[in-house]
C-alpha cells in the first residue's frame, strides 16, 4: 500500500493503519529499535510503542516523508527505553556508538541551552557539506546505529575503511561545532 | 551510558538525508542496462578484455588502531616498510592525485617483521581529496595471510550476486565483476582479484570512464 494510503487509514481512524504500517515498515522499525536495544523483546515493545506514538500523533500531524517520519519516532521511543532499561542498571552495554558520538560532542562540552533541534540544524547542514560516501556511511552509522560490518557490507566497502570514514567524519564534524560555537 | 544529547539531535536531521541512506544498496546492473552500455562501448571491448580491477579501502579508529596500522599518504614511507614489488607504485596513473596507504599487523607484532604483515590497503584518488566520492578512484587491498577479513570484494565476487567475467593481463588472470556505481559521476565500478607475487590481491575501481579498470590492469600487470 502506498504511503499517502496508509497516511489515510490514520486520518479516518481505521487500526488497518497499523497493520499496514507493520507490513510496510515493521522491519525497519525493529531494525532501528534492536540496534540501539539489542534485545528482541525490549525491541518488538519498541516498535508497538513506535505504532502508538504514530496514531496519537497522525493526526494531526501529515509526514511529508513517512518512513523518515516513523524512521524517527522508533529512534526517539527507542533511545527513551535504552535510557530507562539503563537508569533501572537493566541494560548491557551493546552496538549503540555512544562514545564515539560523545568524542565529537558530549553533554558537557555542548554549549548550553543548546536545544536538540537546534544541534540537529547544525548537523544537517554539516551533512550536506559532506560527500555521498562519508554522509551515507556517517547516518546510517548514527542515525539508524548499524554496525560497522553492516555498512561495510551495504556499502561493499572494507570495515577498516568504514572506520577510517567515519573517524574522519567525526573529526570535521567536531571541527565544524567548534566553528559554530556548540562546543565549547 | 545514558543517551548523549548529539545522538537525540540527530533525530532532526533532514527527511531527504534519511531517506538517501535508507535506499542505497549496491546492486547488479540491470541487463538491458549492461547490454546497452556494451552497445555503446562496444569499441572498446577488446580493450577492456584486456583490462582490469578497482578496488576499496582501508583505514580505522579502534584503540588498539595506531598499534597495528601503520598509515601513510607517501609511497616512499610504505615502499620502506613493505618493498616495492607490490605494484602499488602504479596505482598512480596521472600527476595530480591523492594517495593513502595503511599497512595492518597482527596485534603484538612488528611494523618491521614481514611475517606479522596481515594486509596493505592502498587508495589512490583523482579527484579533490582521498575521499572525494566524486573523483576518478581506484583501491587496492594485499592480502599477505590469505585472508580476506572485512574486504567485502572478496564476498561478493563470490556471492554468486554479480555476474563475474574473467581476463588475462599478460598472463595474470583477473576475476572481475561490474557493480552498481555509487554515484552518476563514476559510471563504472569495478571489484575484482588476482593473484601476483604470491598475495592474493582485492581491487575496486570508480570511473566515469569505462576503459579505466582495464588501463589501471593493463598499467599494474602489464
């Protein structure tokens, strides 16, 4: 089913809006899900949370870009219970490249009041700088938190030369926050 | 670890940035496709039957990164470390181009003991920088223990997923295969391997032009 389709089911508050949603995109929310969680099940919670944000929020809201839009809210859900499982000590260290994210910005080096949407305006426009390889390689390394032997694979390219990008990625990354005055 | 607040603003990136990433993946070339480039480029086929490979790249950040890669953008550097029968030297076919080399050990080894050698990864980019995707690219992995960990050019020769074609430069045999290009600038992308000196080599090349792989072949083996 087509996405402005099944953006329909939700306007007319038909629940086949989910099953579609499921059918379509289950897989990739899970995927999002699992690579932050590394759990099945705190991954399959994941996602049917991920379906009820969608139907509070659809409408009134009409995503332009629906899997980016449910691409987002998984990762938003996602991060939400990787926080909870970790303040309950629930959670075991997985994939999710937390370090090296914090090596270009962590909380404490971000300028304050710097709000999330703000930070990730900055990012964007970082990412548009950057050539096809390095932002394709970089977002789905941090965004959709695929491993690297993933990406290589996706990418044929060899793991040591994914590294090797995104290592260079995240240093022009830090550079470009300097220069915009988020990290301090 | 809780969630650091960059990996919550990434969530604000553009739709459009999100939705390029979700889509790639390298595929096989569409037939009609394939045969219309032959078409088109059929003088020049007896030329490519005589060429040959492209290759990919190496490189790392991992703690233990300075303590088993040895990274150089100088031919003369690694020429010292590794010798220089490694056809590496002819990677480079033009004036102006950027080069990285980036030899791997086995952990607790030497950069100076031959035998604790694991891999030489060599990229040679004509465009504006090592990693412009843009440019006229060509990659080189030597595999001094037989092995072929992470370099995916390997695995997808064998994968039985793109079409390989087989070609002798000066009595060298290369395997190769076409794959889809990662951008419309270089058209043609090539991976393919051989073996020379008794290393198992893994090349990938990114051209706009189709006869690139085969003069990079013909300029190595030749």
């Amino acid at each position: 089913m087509k996405d402005e389709n099944i953006i329909g089911l939700y306007f007319e508050r038909n629940e086949k809006a989910i099953a579609e949603t499921d059918k379509k995109y289950g897989k990739l929310c899970f995927s999002i899900a699992h690579n932050i969680l590394q759990s099945p099940e705190d991954s399959k919670e994941c996602v049917n949370d991920t379906y009820l944000h969608l139907w509070n929020s659809i409408p009134p809201v009409k995503p332009k870009n629906f899997p980016a839009f449910i691409s987002k809210v998984a990762r938003f859900v996602s991060f939400d219970r990787y926080d909870f499982l970790h303040a309950k000590k629930r959670f075991s260290e997985g994939e999710v490249p937390f370090e090296e994210l914090e090596e270009v910005l962590s909380d404490d080096r971000m300028k304050k009041e710097t709000e999330d949407s703000e930070l990730g305006e900055i990012i964007d426009g970082f990412l548009r700088k950057e050539k096809t390889d390095s932002r394709n390689v970089f977002i789905r390394r941090y965004y959709f938190c695929d491993s690297v032997s993933e990406i290589a694979k996706r990418f044929a390219f060899s793991e040591s030369k994914v590294k090797s990008m995104l290592g260079r990625t995240r240093k022009r990354l830090r550079e470009y926050l300097e220069k915009e005055g988020v990290r301090l | 670890m809780k969630t650091p607040k960059i990996a919550k603003a990434l969530g604000f990136i553009g739709d459009d940035l999100i939705t390029e990433a979700m889509d790639y993946r390298p595929k096989k070339k569409a037939p009609f496709k394939k045969m219309l480039a032959l078409a088109a480029c059929f003088c020049f086929i007896s030329i490519l039957v005589l060429a040959l490979p492209y290759i990919s790249g190496a490189s790392a950040e991992d703690p233990d990164w300075p303590k088993t890669h040895f990274e150089t953008e100088s031919y003369e550097e690694i020429a010292a470390k590794c010798g220089e029968d490694l056809l590496i030297d002819k990677l480079a076919v033009k004036e102006d181009f950027h080069s990285e080399y980036i030899l791997e050990i086995r952990k607790g080894g030497s950069f100076e003991n031959p035998a604790d050698f694991i891999g030489l990864s060599a990229t040679v980019n004509y465009g504006k920088s090592i990693f412009d995707s843009e440019g006229e690219q060509f990659f080189c992995f030597i595999s001094f223990n037989g092995k072929a960990d992470g370099v995916f050019i390997d695995e997808y020769l064998r994968s039985g997923e793109f079409e390989t074609k087989e070609m002798t430069v000066d009595g060298y045999s290369v395997k190769y295969a076409e794959m889809e290009p990662l951008n419309k600038i270089n058209a043609n992308r090539i991976i393919a391997e051989f073996e020379y000196g008794g290393y198992k080599y893994y090349v990938s090349s990114e051209s706009p032009n189709p006869e690139f792989f085969g003069d990079m072949m013909e300029n190595m083996l030749g």
